[in-house]
C-alpha cells in the first residue's frame, strides 16, 4: 500500500508515531479547510536573498549595496554606482524530528531552491548635483518553499477525526437526514453517505442526534500523510536616489506569486479484530491554491559619518488575489454496516457535477516594519583598505494582522465565515520580532562570513514554542569585474500540526523540530 | 523542474554574455564604495570617447547614424550602404520593431487578437463556490488542546520495533493494524490495562441534535455485525448519496 512507501529506509525502528517534515512551512493545516494557519504559511518568512545576504543572517537594511535591497529596503539600492547581474542557485536538505502522542521519529528532505536574481543599474548624474545617483533593482526572489512530506501515526483511545462531522451536523442542527446526506460536500455528508456518520433514532422514530462508527474507547490507529508542493516568489522592482551620499532613500514594488499545492490522506483503522461495524475510514484531501500579490516598500540610509549607517525600511501588506481549488473524498470500510460494498467511497465531485469547489477571495498579508545599523570598516575605493562589516536588522510583523475578505461583496455567508475567521486569527497568532546580524572580514578579494537570524514564534497559545534560528556562514571572491559567493544556512525550528481539531473533544498537536541546511552560490558580474 | 532548469539556462546565458568592463583592475565592492559614473559628455560637454566606455555612443538617441558611419559612406557610399538595413532592422534606431502599438507582434496581446486562445481551466464550472469552511469555534476549545496525553500514565502502549512493508492488501485497516502490532494487535493494546481512557465502555460516540454534549449510543439506521473480523478480500463501490 502506498501510505508507506514514502518513508525513507533509515527511519529509526517505527514507534506508534512516525513522522517526516520539512519546516520550510510553520503551522501545517490539518485539514483542507480554510483556517488560521493557511494565512500563516504566506507571513511567517524566513530571511532570503543573495548569497552573501544569507551568509550574514539576511541581515541588510542598513548596510545596503546588495540585490536583496530590492526585496529588503529599496534605499540599500541607491548605493549602487555601478551595474551589476546575479544569478544565486540555491540546495537545501534538512533532518526533521517530530514527537506525538509522547514518540518521536525523524526523516529528511531535500529540494532545488533559489535566491536573489537579477540585475542592478546605477545612472550617474551630473557632476556636483546633489543626487549623485538613481539606482535600480530588478529581479526575482522566492520568499517561501512549500516543498514538504507529513507522514505521522499515533495509537488513539480519547478521541476521533470523525467527531468533527458529528460537530458540523449539530452544530447546524441537522434534523433532516437528506440534508446531512446532501448539504456538507466536503465533510459530513460524504461521511454520511458512506455510513461512517449515522443518526440516532429517537423514540417516534425522529433523528434524535448522529453517531460515528469510529471505536474510540477501544483504540484507534490514526495516520496521516501530508504532501505539499509550491512555493511563493516575489518579482521586485526598486529604486532609490542617492543624495550627498549621505542619505539615501527608496521605493519598491513587489508582486507576489504564489502557488500551493497540498494533497492529504488520513486514515482511522479500528485497533481490535473484533467486528463491530467498523474497520477503517480514509479521508482523501486536495487543494490548489494559486494567487498574485502586490506590495510596495518604502525605505531610508543615513549616514552620520564615515563608519556608521542607520537604515529603516517599511514594507506594506501584499494584497493577494487568491482562488483555492479542492475536492474531499471518503472511504470506509465497516464490516456489512450499511449493506454492501464493503468499501464504499464517495468523492465531492459525486455531489458537485463533477467538479472540485473553487472559491475566489483576497488576502492581506501583515505590515512589516524593520530597522537596521550597519558599522563598515571602511568606505575606502581602494578594495586594500575595505576590512570588513558588521550589521544588524530587528523587524517587526504583526502576524495576527493578516485577513481574509471575500473577492464580491455578494456572499454573505462568504463573508460572515471570513469576519470569524479574521477574529480568530487576531486570536491566534500575535506580533513578533525577527533578529538578523552578521559580519564580514574582507582580504582584498577573498571574503568570509558569518551570521545568524532569529524569528519569534508567531502564536499567542506558549504551548507550541515556536521558533526558528539560522545559524550561517560562508565564503566570497571578488575580482576581474566578477563575484561569487558560497554560502551555508542552517536551520533551527520548532513548530506544531494538528491532526484535527475538536469542538468538545480532546485533540493533540504534535510537535516538530526540523533542522535544515540550505546551500546558496551567487555567480555575479559587474558591467 | 523544466521551469527551473529553463531560468538556470536562460541566467547562465545572460551571465556568460555579459562582458564585464573591471576584468582590469579592482573590482567594486559597492557595500564599501561605488565608484561613480560619470554622465556622458554630450551632457556634461565633455568628449564623448572619453567617458562612455560602454561603446554605446552611436547610438544615444542624438545620433541616428554613428560619425564614423557617416565618415565612411560619404567616402564610398555603395559598399556603406549596406549598412542601411542594420539601422533600419535594429531596434535601436527604430522605434516601429519594438513599439507594442505598431509592432505586428501586437497579436499577442489578448486584448487585440481576436483568436485568442482560452484557458479552459478558467471556464470550468463548478455548484459550489465557497471558502473552506472550517469550524472555527474548535480553536476556543483551548481545555482539551494536547491536555489528555500523559506519558507517565502509559499512552505510550507499544515500543516495539517494526518494519515497513509495502502490502498489496485491499485491507486498509488491517495493513494498519499489522503495522501497529506487528502479527498479533493484542500484543499492544489491551483497553483494560495501561491506558489512560477518559471513555470507558462505550463503542460509539453520539451527538444529539440541538444538544452538543455526549450520550451513550442508540439504535441506528445501517445493520450491524458482530464476531471477529478475518482477513481476505473485500469489495468496493462509490456510494450513493442516501434518501429517507
């Protein structure tokens, strides 16, 4: 059966959990459904950018004079005086930890990513004019890597996935079985239909309630397997005015593209032989998500003197335009209850003509705003006298800003779920702030490195501790009008994954500890 | 992939063709210093040769025809005439190649093509057109969040190592199972000793309607079974959406 093939043959000996996961997300989403910690996954950024950015924690906002200004803060751009192209190829592998219900296990994962790349130009002005120069980014970065494998399997005696379709038919007090059978396409109808979920009969013969065939109190095996595919890109044009090289100041425009693919399979087995009407249920889940966004950045050097530079940077929220594309599908197997098949399935594009929901909306990312300081040793032409950098960013993201809106002003059911959700997600997640420093030692033409990045954990809940630390360094050469820079980053994070959730019921996260290391190569040429 | 390996292509060729004008001398560093430009002489009024050392001055826009272009034809106009249609087919000097609203290449714009193509995808039709909705009121249960494992309390029922195995059995429950236990289930589970159930008793949880709470089962519409499952094959079907 496939479920398992996916595993990778060093796997510690399998416990009753066993999971594989990648942290370029944070907060996987249980369910296909659309929830807090989908807005997450498009705000919760670790630091990208250039080789050398990288090197130094992506650190960059007062330093400036690097292709990652036009993704970071636009005025680093206007130190540039000369032209430059950048290509910045990217490897990253990781070994993942993860714990639920008390067992752990690990597994690993690799995938091509890639950094900052494009091109900058610098356009002199007059001799003795008060701008020296207008400068400009063009170019290509990938904000997010969605690319990640979730297998995790646990022994269950408390609760059952199947009880959130008992919650979603009580809690819309579903008194006509017709409508339990026809009106939750994507949820408890196909449970409902599939005997899975079924109704109590009350004593004239009335639906009383409804029951799962789950055998919660004498254990359930529970599994699911996660695979989740995309990433979010950001083409970014930027420029900036360089006055007295003194101050230097910027605007950006980014337009995001985001592309999320996330197909699901959790199963519940009974773990007796015993037959009691039930043997095993499969919940199959796919979503498409596809959107472009749009920001703007806004951002400022100075330079008090030689040595010290002070940069502020504010990038707005990117207004995305979404459409998400799903289907859900249920298969059960329950011992004769219900009459034959013994497997019966049953897909919402059963109950939707065959095609899967599609639902067109907007989403609003977080504000971010960010301060860097920067001391360089020292700003001489003679490369012989440049010795090096250090530099540091704070930035701060308001997590819990992020909504949701519906994309016509038509549906107000559409629009009265996104109000709750919106209020949830204020809820949920709080503002943070991310730590980015680094230094460089520069011998003429040989540079190295060293860095590291720090994201506070985005929840206002203390139980997941989330987090994540970088840790990086790495190796520069620059000469005969080239560069190339090697650099290594790695990863520290800490997160959590709801299998499901429950109304009433008890549920349990499992808790994921990844560690990722992610190799960038910049190739540049000056011109 | 393709997309990757076609930018990779595309950026090692743009890199390879540029020619960088610092393979002498240093190199800028512009996190230091940037070294500046200076603006070209028919600006400033300053010699032309002498500060565009792109090479691009014949063609800044105020010289349609390079001086030394001009020099030459007037010299021997038939063999420079030739010349005549590298100007006129280069987009440099003519603004009609790369001009969207001239350029025959316009018929790629979906707006003025009258055959554009269509992406199907975008026309399929669809009943249901909503959000996923998800029941948001599971996150004020914030009580029962991960608060009923303890694992001094024995849910850690089975330490047992175990190897995976890619079963071709059309029983899903039982390939879990035989994944949990090993060969025999009871050898990890036994529901009256070693675990922490909150629910005892019971084989099925029950929701009334217009009452949240939990009740013990009652009678149900399906038939039921009882014995001892065995394993073998089983069969399938898509299920009908059910009528009362």
């Amino acid at each position: 059966m496939e479920l398992f093939t996916h595993f990778s043959k060093n796997m510690t000996p399998f416990s009753k959990s066993a999971i594989a996961v990648s942290i370029f997300v944070l907060a996987y989403s249980a369910a296909s459904a659309q929830e807090p910690t989908d807005a997450l996954r498009y705000s919760y950024l670790n630091p990208s950018g250039s080789a050398r950015n990288q090197a130094i924690g992506g650190a960059g906002i007062g330093l400036g004079g690097d292709i990652t200004n036009t993704f970071l803060n636009p005025a680093g751009i206007a130190m540039f005086k000369t032209n430059e192209f950048v290509l910045t190829p990217g490897f990253s592998f990781g070994n993942y930890k993860s714990t639920y219900l008390g067992n752990g296990d690990k597994d690993s994962k690799s995938s091509f990513n890639f950094g900052s790349t494009g091109f900058v130009f610098a356009v002199p002005n007059s001799k003795g004019a008060k701008w020296r120069n207008f400068s400009f980014g063009i170019g290509l970065n990938k904000l997010a890597d969605f690319n990640s494998n979730i297998a995790l399997s646990g022994l269950n005696n408390q609760s059952s996935y199947s009880e959130k379709y008992l919650e979603e038919l009580t809690n819309a007090n579903v008194t006509n079985p017709n409508d339990a059978a026809n009106n939750f396409p994507y949820g408890s109808s196909l449970a409902f239909n599939t005997f899975l979920v079924d109704t109590i009969s009350g004593a004239g013969g009335e639906v009383a309630g409804y029951r799962t065939q789950a055998t919660t109190a004498t254990g359930l095996i529970q599994r699911e397997k996660i695979n989740t595919k995309g990433g979010l890109s950001e083409f970014g044009l930027a420029g900036g005015g360089n006055l007295a090289d003194k101050f230097y100041v910027g605007f950006g425009l980014g337009i995001d593209i985001l592309n999320y693919d996330r197909t699901s399979t959790y199963d519940e087995a009974d773990a007796t032989e015993v037959l009691n009407n039930f043997n095993y249920f499969t919940v199959d889940e796919m979503l498409k998500t596809t959107g472009v966004g749009i920001n703007l950045k806004l951002g400022g050097i100075y330079k008090p003197s030689e040595f010290l530079r002070l940069g502020l940077n504010v990038t707005t929220p990117t207004w995305f335009s979404m459409k998400d594309e799903y289907t859900t599908k249920v298969t059960t197997s329950l011992e004769g209850y219900g009459g034959p098949p013994d497997i019966k399935f049953q897909s919402s594009t059963d109950l939707n003509n065959g095609n899967p929901g599609a639902f067109e909306y907007n989403y609003r990312s977080p504000w971010r705003i960010g301060g860097g300081v920067a001391f360089v040793f020292r700003e001489d032409k003679d490369i012989a006298n440049q010795k090096g950098f250090v530099t540091a960013d704070v930035e701060w993201v308001d997590y819990g800003g992020s909504a949701y809106h519906t994309a016509t002003n038509g549906d107000q059911s559409a629009s009265d779920y996104f109000t709750k959700l919106n209020s949830t997600i204020k809820d949920q997640y709080k503002s943070g702030f991310n730590f980015r420093a680094g230094g460089e030692l520069k011998f003429k033409t040989i540079m190295a490195r060293a860095g590291f990045a720090y994201l506070a954990g985005p929840y206002n809940d203390e139980k997941f501790k989330a987090n994540r630390l970088n840790l990086s360094g790495g190796l520069g050469y620059r000469d005969k009008g080239m560069f190339i820079d090697l650099t290594y980053v790695q990863t520290f994070g800490k997160d959590g994954l709801y299998p499901y959730r429950l109304e009433q019921g008890p549920f349990s996260p499992a808790s994921l500890k990844g560690s990722r290391g992610n190799i960038l190569l910049t190739f540049g040429v000056k011109f | 992939m393709n997309t990757r390996i076609l930018l990779l292509a595309i950026s090692a060729a743009a890199l390879s063709s540029c020619s960088s004008v610092y393979k002498t001398g240093q190199t800028p560093d512009d996190v230091y210093y940037s070294p500046a430009q200076e603006k070209p002489a028919y600006v400033s009024g300053q010699s032309q040769d002498q500060n565009d050392y792109r090479g691009n001055r014949d063609y800044t826009g105020n010289n349609y025809y390079s001086d030394y272009y001009l020099r030459f034809k007037s010299s021997n106009y038939y063999r420079w005439s030739t010349f005549d249609d590298y100007y006129w087919y280069n987009w440099r000097y003519n603004t009609y190649l790369y001009d969207p609203f001239y350029s025959p290449v316009y018929y790629g714009n979906p707006y003025m093509n009258p055959y554009t193509y269509y992406n199907p995808k975008y026309y399929t039709t669809s009943n249901y057109s909503g959000p996923r909705m998800y029941n948001l009121n599971t996150y004020d249960n914030t009580s029962k969040q991960g608060t009923y494992y303890n694992p001094k309390l024995g849910n850690n029922l089975n330490t047992t190592s175990r190897t995976y195995s890619n079963t071709t059995s059309s029983d899903r429950g039982g390939f879990l199972r035989s994944v949990f236990s090993g060969n025999s289930k009871s050898s990890y589970y036994n529901p009256s000793s070693g675990n922490n159930g909150r629910y005892n008793g019971g084989t099925t949880r029950t929701f009334d309607s217009g009452n949240s709470g939990r009740s013990s089962s009652g009678s149900n519409s399906g038939s039921s079974s009882s014995g001892s499952r065995s394993s073998g094959g089983s069969s399938g079907g898509s299920a009908p959406v059910r009528k009362f």
